[in-house]
C-alpha cells in the first residue's frame, strides 16, 4: 500500500509540473499572436499601396516582354543558318538537329514570306548534309550500340520516314549484337585462371585492376564467366530493347523544349550526338500506323528470340553436368542460375518487353528437370545394363539347361541389383537433391521456391518409375516372330521377362515405397514447411507401415500400381512365349501326314508299344521351365536349403536325360517328386501361395476319358462346364505359372487333333500319350480338375475325328503301357 501511495503522489506531482508548464506558454501565445496580426496588417497596407502605384505602367512592361521575346526569336532564326553550319563544321549533329527541330515549324508557317523562305532553304540545304554525316557515323563498322541509338533518334526527329528506319536500326543492331556477342565469347574463353582477372578478359579495358593471385576455383571461373558475359552482352541488349520500343512501339511524343535554346555547340567540337541533344534523344517516337508498328513489332520479337537463344546456349555452356553425375556440386550452378535470374530482373525492359523473365525461369526449370533426369536416369541406366550382362551371357551358353548352383546365383544377383539401386537412389541421388533445397542461394529461398523445387523433384521421380516400366519392354523377348520385311533381331532369352516380373514386383511391392519415405524424409519432412503435418501411411507387400507426406501419397500408390501391373503382364508374357516354345513340338509332329506314318510305324502291332518320345522332351522341357521359375519365385537363397533343392532337381532330370529311357519313361509316382518339395520361400517373395503339398499315395486310377464313349463331353456338357481361360491371369506362384504353361500346351494339343483324322491305331495312341500326360503333369499343378476338363475335351475331339468306330483300351492296359512294362 506504502508503494501505490508513493507511486501515486509522483505521478500527481508530475501532473501538476505539467499544468504549470501549460499555463505559462499559454500566457505568451497570446500576446505572440497579437503581434502576428499587426504584423499582417502592415503588409497587406504596404501592397495595396505598391499595387496602385504601378498598375498603370503594367500593360506596356508585359507588352514590351513579348516584343523581347519575339525579337530575340527573330534574331535566332535570322542566325540559324550560321548555326547549323557551326555545328556541321564541329560535327556537333545532335545540337544541330536540335536547332532545326525548334524552328522547323516555324519557317513551315511562314514558307509564304521571301526572308524566311531563303532561310528556310539555306537550312534545309545545310541538313542534308547533317543527315548524310549522320548515317555515315551510323552505318560505321566501330560504332558502338549507344552510337547507332543515338544516330536513329536524331533520324527520327529529321521525321525520315519510320518504315525505313525500323528497319536500318534492327539491321545494324543485329550486326552489332552479334558481333558483340562472338567477341564477348572469345574473350571469355581468354579469362585468366588468376583470381586478379576473374570478370575480365585478358586484353578487355576494365577500370576493376588487381594484382595477380592464386588461382580462382572453377566455381568462380563459371560465376566470373556469366558476370562478364552479363556486363557485356546482356546490357547492351537491354539498351536496345528499350530504344526501339520507344523509337517504334509507343506512341508519338512530342518534343520537349530545351533549358538553354540559345546555347552555342562550339564548346563540343568532335563529340558524339550524345552530347548536346541528350534530353531530346531520350523522348522520340516515330510516328507509324497500326498495321507498320505490328509489322516493326513481329521483327523485333523474332530478333529478340533469336538474339536469346544465343545468350541462353552461352548460359547452358556453363551449366553442364558432369560425366559421373554424383561429381556434381549443385552449390555451383545455383548460384550462377542465382545470379542469372537477378541479373535479368535488373533488366526491365527485356523483362517488360521481351518477356525474359519468363525465359530465364524456363531455364531454372530445365536445369532441375536436368538435374532430376540425369539423377535418376543414371540408376535406371546402372539397372538395365544389369539385365544386358545377364541376357549376353544366357546367349553365350552352348546349351539353355544350367547348373543347379545356378538357383542361389541368380537369386543373389537379383538381390544384388535390388540393393544396390535402392542404395544409389537413398544415398548419392537424394544426397543431391538435399543439397539443393538446403542451399542458402536467395532465388530458391525467396517465397515459393522450394515449394517450386520439391514439386519438380516430385514428378521427375515418379516419371523415372514410369520410364522403368517402358524400358523394362525392350528386355522382354517378342512373343510373335519378326516379319519377313523386317530384319531378324535376337530376341533376349526369356529368363530375363522372369527377372524384370520379379523385380518389378519387388520394387512394386517393397522397394518403391521404402525409396519413397526416405525422399520423403529427407526432401520434405526436413523442410520447415512440412515437418509438422501429418504424413499419409502406406503399407507395403510384407504389411509394414510406413508414414510419408501426403504430398507424395499419391505418387507413391500410383507408381505401385503401375510396377504391379506391369510384373504381372510380363509374367503373363512370359507364359505364353514358353507355353508356345513347349506348344511347338507339337505343331511340329501334328502335319497333315502324321496319321498315316504314325500306322506305318505301327505296323501289324495289336496295341501300341509305348508312348510317343517327344512327350518325355516335353516333359524335360517343363522340368527346366520349373527350375526357372523356382529361381524366381520361392526358390532357396541358403547354403542347406539350396543343397536340398539341387538333389531334388537332379532326381526330376536324371529320369528322363538318361538314354535308355528317352523313348520309354517310367511312371510318374517313383521318379517325378512333387514341385511342392521344392519350394523355399525366398526373403523377398511377395506372395503367400505357394504350392501344395502333393502327397506321392495320391490316387492315379482314375478314369480315363478315352475308355468310354459314354465319358466323353457333350455339347450340352459344357455348357454347365467352367471356362478354361488359356491366356488369362496367371497367378505370381510357381503353380501359377506352372499351370498357365501347362494350359497352352493342352490347348495346343486340342487344336491340332482338331486338325487331323484319326483311325483306331492312331486313336489308341493318343489314348496312352493322354495318360502318360496326365499322370506326369498333375504334379506341377494344384487344381487337377483344369487339367481333367482340357484332357475330357481331347478325347472328345478325338472320338469325333475318329474315321473308324473308336475301340478305347483299357484303364489296365494303357497302365502298363505307360509303365513300359508290356511288350507285344
């Protein structure tokens, strides 16, 4: 309370030393201002009296004035032919132009009285010859830009007639730019390596003169480069453009009367029309009609175009990347693209007139494309290139069969690759990138630009997934043959459309979305602007979560998507070009001469003997197609499980490659083991089917569809039968693939009996080669009852086209004929 009181009282104290102070000024203002009104009083007594003390002489001192001022005017027409010669004699053109222009209209107006009608030709006679020595400094090899400038405005105010001089002046300055311009990148190439010169050339006048030092990095070489080039060329443009938007462009101005009309030039002898005129020089205009000024103004935005791609090809030297694109120091070419466009918003009229600030932000935006494609290509490169060495070396092998070590190399090689593409893109490209968006280079900290930058980074990176995909097609071989009109190409072997499904399936289902929340982590979540929003969540194939900025959610489902979707036509292309090259040997068998040699060799057996050869090379060819796939999808990636995976190769081979059996193989049951035993998920398999386990008791005694007519497919059967689609979607599975193989091979089959006509014999045969298929292939499926249906609509087919009445044999026979243990 003590303090409030005391807080308080100080304050009124202080209110009353104010009061005070306010009382005593009031005090003296007002005797101030009583002395203040008799002092106005005085003065208004004192006027009136002046006033009417002169008011009757002050008509003749203003008429007398303007006989002055006629006079004297008078008098400097009278001089002006002396004049203009002065100044012709003292080549002073522009104070010459500058005389006639003032008095021009003048002797115009009175061309009717004799003295000025002479003086009127004596001047003109004089111009001419000002006009000549004008055009001759003009056209002159030396003259400067501002020199052919200057001449022009002095042609304008002469009133030559503007077509022509539009014309002259983009000529001469196209002459002088370009000159300009080839000599300016002549004494670049000549800037010396010592930091003393390092914005000017070697023999260039420069009032900045250092002592030489150390060398200059190569950073400042290029930044000294681009000053140099600026300071010489860029604003010597920038004049131009200015002047004949001004000469041309703009509506007509008049003429501004000069300080001191009656200024004698011979203190100027020699100097440039700059001197004496340059008040009028900056405020001419031709005066051109509509459709001349739009022809003028065409012209002038085509030479202005032209003039800047020259410049922009010198900039673009300057900014070239390195051959080993992670050499590269973006700090480097952002600050010269830095200067660059700061040195283009110093330029007003190119930028007003010329639109090159719009051209120079075209630049910036073509160099981070660059920057982002040469980035990112440079992985895809290092990726395809890695299925290159592998397709050569598949075509340099002798034989298409592979050691069984072959499953673990390749499924490391594939791993290998995966690997070190993720590295590259997390480590040195985003590594870049980062740089880029940390820069302290004022055009990408100003308001937007990095927004700007993140936003081009953004789609370059989901481009580069998309040019993946549409690369990953000229490695996967054609699944027609070339034309004849065409020249053959080698086709790549089909295991590379293999690996390029598996990596794409990898990258779809894993690699993308890991790649893209490290560019989001490092791009965008260290940004200050999109730390603290909330992330979208993505999961991938294994159900991992993963949060990334929802500017990139999007990009990141549309790019898995697109790698999904591509994998799983590759594989499907995949089937069918082995499902045709196992399908072949059947075409090749299946001629229209096949029934009658097949009864010749026959001959008088009552039954056939054993089962057609070229289904055991099928079945040889479906146990390497296998081995392929189980390289791919769900083979070993260990030392132990890939040992196991090799021995129960081995047995499935030995079987049918021994000689002695080539012609007549064992059942199925005591040889072939199930494709199931072979599979090892691999660590990076996507999916979760895998095959079945197929027990070997599994029941091979049923029927067969050929033992009777009653069994075959009616019409009306199938009908109420489930659609076997041939070249469908096949299932990313060995099983899956398996089976799409499988299903073009029967179809095959079916066609080509459709084909032919067949006899009891032939008929009988088809019956054993039938079994022997069925009791072979179910062990590379899962669903039996595809493959039943296909076999049910052989038979079928085959009892039609039978020309004799069809006697099937019997389920015991056909047995034991497959078995090979019959003999006749």
């Amino acid at each position: 309370m003590k303090t409030l009181v005391y807080e308080n009282y100080s304050k009124f104290i202080s209110a009353t030393d104010t009061i005070r102070k306010m009382k005593s000024n009031v005090e003296n203002m007002e005797s101030e201002m009583d002395q203040l009104s008799q002092s106005i009083n005085n003065i208004s007594n004192v006027t009136s009296s002046v006033n009417s003390a002169l008011g009757l002489k002050r008509d003749k001192i203003l008429q007398l004035t303007g006989v002055h001022d006629l006079l004297k005017k008078i008098q400097f027409i009278f001089e002006l032919p002396t004049r203009l010669k002065n100044c012709l004699d003292q080549k002073s053109y522009a104070q010459a132009v500058r005389y006639y222009a003032k008095t021009s209209k003048l002797l115009e107006h009175y061309r009717s009285l004799s003295v000025f009608s002479s003086i009127e030709i004596e001047c003109k006679e004089i111009m001419d010859k000002v006009t000549k020595r004008i055009r001759e400094n003009m056209t002159n090899m030396n003259a400067t830009g501002s020199e052919i400038t200057d001449c022009m405005a002095l042609l304008i105010i002469l009133k030559e007639p503007p077509q022509q001089l539009a014309k002259e002046y983009l000529e001469l300055q196209k002459n002088f730019l370009t000159n300009l311009l080839r000599k300016t990148m002549e004494e670049m190439s000549s800037l010396s390596l010592d930091s003393s010169q390092d914005s000017q050339p070697k023999n260039a006048d420069s009032e900045l003169k250092k002592e030489p030092s150390s060398p200059i990095s190569p950073k400042k070489r290029a930044k000294s480069k681009l000053t140099y080039l600026n300071q010489k060329f860029l604003k010597e443009l920038n004049k131009f453009v200015e002047s004949f938007n001004g000469f041309f462009l703009m509506p007509p101005r008049e003429i501004r009367e000069a300080k001191s009309p009656g200024k004698s030039p011979g203190k100027s002898p020699g100097k440039s029309p700059r001197s004496a005129g340059n008040d009028i020089l900056r405020i001419v205009s031709a005066n051109m009609d509509g459709d001349d000024r739009d022809i003028a103004r065409q012209d002038f935005l085509n030479f202005t175009d032209d003039m800047a791609k020259e410049y922009f090809i010198i900039v673009d030297s300057l900014l070239e990347f390195p051959e080993q694109i992670t050499n590269l120091n973006p700090s480097t070419h952002l600050q010269l693209l830095n200067d660059l466009y700061y040195a283009t918003l110093s330029c007003n009229s190119l930028c007003t007139i010329a639109r090159f600030e719009d051209r120079v932000n075209e630049v910036i935006t073509a160099w981070e494309i660059k920057l982002a494609k040469s980035l990112f290509g440079t992985a895809e490169k290092k990726l395809m290139e890695k299925f290159t060495k592998y397709a050569e070396n598949e075509l340099k092998k002798e034989s298409s069969t592979s050691s069984n070590s072959q499953v673990h190399e390749l499924q490391s090689y594939i791993l290998e690759m995966e690997a070190t593409f993720s590295d590259y893109l997390t480590g040195d490209c985003f590594r870049l990138l980062e740089e880029c968006i940390k820069t302290e280079t004022p055009m990408i900290q100003k308001k937007g630009g990095v927004d700007r930058l993140l936003k081009e980074f953004q789609t370059q990176f989901k481009e580069f997934w998309r040019s993946i995909v549409q690369s990953s097609n000229k490695y996967i071989a054609p699944v027609h043959p070339t034309p004849i009109t065409q020249n053959p190409i080698q086709s790549p072997p089909s295991i590379i459309a293999l690996m390029m499904s598996r990596v794409l399936l990898d990258f779809g289902e894993i690699i993308a979305i890991q790649v893209y929340m490290t560019f989001s982590n490092i791009l965008y979540n260290q940004h200050n602007d999109y730390r603290n929003r909330i992330g979208a969540e993505i999961y991938n194939g294994l159900g991992e979560r993963f949060t990334i900025a929802k500017e990139l959610a999007h990009d990141v489902r549309e790019v898995v998507g697109i790698c999904k979707d591509v994998a799983q036509r590759i594989l499907e292309r995949y089937v069918e070009i082995k499902g045709n090259q196992v399908s072949s040997k059947i075409r090749n068998i299946y001629i229209p001469n096949y029934i009658q040699n097949l009864d010749e060799n026959l001959g008088k057996s009552p039954l056939p003997e054993k089962v057609t050869p070229i289904w055991s090379e099928i079945i040889t060819d479906l146990v390497y197609i296998e081995r392929e796939v189980v390289m791919l999808y769900g083979g070993p990636v260990d030392e132990e499980k890939s040992k196991e995976v090799e021995n129960i190769v081995e047995k499935r081979l030995n079987p049918i490659l021994k000689p002695d059996t080539s012609s007549n193989v064992s059942g199925g049951g005591k040889t072939l083991f199930s494709p199931g035993t072979a599979l090892i998920k691999s660590p990076y398999a996507h999916s979760n089917s895998s095959y079945s386990s197929i027990s070997s008791t599994r029941s091979r005694t049923s029927p067969n569809p050929f033992t009777s007519s009653v069994q075959l497919t009616s019409h009306i059967d199938k009908l109420f039968s489930d659609r076997v689609e041939i070249y469908g979607i096949v299932e990313m599975s060995i099983v899956g693939i398996m089976m799409g193989i499988i299903k073009i091979l029967l179809k095959t089959w079916i066609e080509m009996i459709r084909l032919n006509t067949l006899t009891n014999k032939s008929f009988q045969q088809l019956q054993v080669d039938s079994e022997y298929m069925r009791v072979k292939l179910w062990r590379f499926i899962e669903d039996e009852g595809i493959m039943n249906t296909m076999l049910q609509e052989l038979a079928s087919s085959a009892f039609k086209r039978c020309i004799e009445d069809p006697l099937p044999l019997v389920y015991a026979d056909i047995e034991m004929i497959v078995s090979g243990k019959v003999s006749f």
